[in-house]
DNA sequence: GGGTATGAGACTGATATACTCCTATTATTG
DNA sequence: CAATAATAGGAGTATATCAGTCTCATACCC
C-alpha cells in the first residue's frame, strides 16, 4: 500500500515547479514540464487553491503562483490537502469509533510512529526540492 | 488517509489474542473477544494461514494457533501479508514506471522516511501487545 | 455417519482513486 | 467594444480497493 497517492505525487511536482518559476505559470505549461496529465492537474491545482496553497489568476498569461514561500509549504501540507490527515488508523485517530481504548495494545505504539512520519514530512519542504533542482542545473552548465 | 486498514487491525487484535491463549483457539470465540465480524474474520485468518503465520486445525475443538513465537511476530509482518508492502509511493517502489528517477528530489527523502517506519513497525512485535494485556489482567487481580 | 469446525472462494455495496470533459471567466485584439 | 483565444473552475466517469457477507466443500472427532 502507499502512503502517498499519484495525486499527491503529481501536486508535489507540480508545487517544485511554481517555486522555481515564481511567477504566474499556466497549467498547460506545468503539466507538460513535470509530466502529469493536463485535466487531472488542473483538478488537483483547484484543490490547492481552495487550500490557499497557490494563487490563480484566469485569462491569457494567467495560471497559478505559490500564495506563500516554498520555505513555509511543507509535504506534509500537501499530503494532508490532497489526501486528507495522515494517520495510522481509522480507529487509532478516531478514539468515539474506537471501543476498546482503554486496553488497546497497540494505541499508543502505533499512534507515536503516525506522529513520528507526520513531523518528518513536516520538516521536508518544497524549498529543498526546488533548491536541489536549482543546483543540478547549475552544475550541468 | 489511514495507513493501516481495518483488516490489519482485525488481524492484529486476532494474533494478540492467540497469543494469549497459547491453544487452538476457533474463529467464533476469537471474534467475539476482540469484536469482529466473524465471517470477515474468518477470511483475515484464511490469509494468515496462507502466509505461514498460523497453523490451522479443523473439526471440534479445533481452531486457529501462531505458527510461529509472538516474539518473532511484528505488525510490520502482518501489514505486509494483509494489505502489500508498505511504501511511500508507487511512484518510488516502482523505478521501471518513474520516468523521472534521476532527478527527482522527493524520491530520495521520502523513501528514506518509509524504510524508516517500516523498520519501527518490525520492531513492534506482538509479544508486546499479549504482555502489556497480560500485565494488566494480573494487575485487575 | 452426524455434527462441528475450518478452507476456498464467489459475490456485493460503498468509497476512493485516477482521470476526462464541459463551462465560466479574463485579457488581449481587431 | 464585441470577438476570440487563453485560462481556471467544476461536473462527471471508469476502475480499483475496502469491508463485509454468503455458500459450499472438506476435514476431524465421537
Ligand atoms: S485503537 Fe481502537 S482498538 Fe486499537
Ligand atoms: S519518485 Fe518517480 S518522480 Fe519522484
């Protein structure tokens, strides 16, 4: 099973690029540059717009920009927008369908792992990525 | 997005309970002790048994027991023959379909991040679970 | 052989995933 | 200042997975 969907996998892309291009980018041009299919990624793009991930301006030369520094948009922002909170179970994050909370063995171990890999995916950030392309193209002149 | 099923769970609580029973144990009490769905459950240890977790024992008095010591039982064990190997992404378990496997800058963080919680879920094991339920038995007493 | 238990697997409803298509809005152009 | 082209917005769809049920065959004990 995988913990992060092709949707995520496709925003987190799409999110590296409006960083490097800071400025308004159509998505047209985003899809053909990190390979996603053009009417998916536009769905996806709406989702981070109503999020407040990105900004949108319509008409000709129009297209989506980052709302706020790809230093402050971490993955796990982008996880959580797309695919909702990360969590380990449906029962763990959810104690009134839960039932057996009081002896559950595996409550706490396995909700401190959930919280673990929610503070590491916190601490990557769209800067890095965008700051490793910079650097690979930089070296490839 | 929860990243262990219900179907694991069940498994898990299942497995915790034969571990306590140390006897063949049939699916009807198992699942009336960790209240689950008999019929569902009874595939969940279909699928165990399949895998080599439990040995099976049919007729009256028969029943479901570990194949092997709860010590050397992990969740991590049990996650991967229930619902598949655990990864960050398709995109990252499957170079042959990434396309974009050299300069990626997400392949490389993320799949660190999953080999080390599938590292913390091997090291959960479910002797764990049946001694922490036990120590509370003998503290109830 | 009768009764109790598991084994294998087909079947189903609901939800999520992955994607497509049509519509509304904006900006330039003639 | 309308027509047009470029763009975002949002409805809709096919497939897969999840969660569970049901049936029937098989093995075992008395
Ligand atoms: S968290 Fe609910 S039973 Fe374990
Ligand atoms: S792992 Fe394939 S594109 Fe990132």
């Amino acid at each position: 099973m995988a913990i992060i969907t092709r949707e995520t996998d496709y925003a987190l892309r799409a999110l590296t690029g409006l960083a490097l291009a800071d400025d308004f980018l159509p998505v047209s041009t985003l899809a053909e540059q990190e390979e996603v299919p053009p009417d998916f990624l536009r769905k996806i793009m709406q989702r981070l717009h109503q999020a407040g991930i990105v900004e949108s301006s319509q008409g000709p030369f129009g297209g989506y920009r980052l709302a706020r520094s790809a230093r402050r948009l971490s993955v796990l922002d982008v996880v959580e927008t797309v695919q909702g909170p990360l969590v380990m179970s449906e029962c763990i994050s959810r104690p009134e369908i839960c039932g057996r909370i009081d002896y559950c063995p595996f409550r706490r171990r396995l909700s401190a792992l959930g919280a673990g890999l929610n503070a590491k995916l916190a601490k990557v950030r769209i800067s890095d990525a965008a700051n490793e392309i910079q650097s690979a193209r930089e070296a490839a002149k």
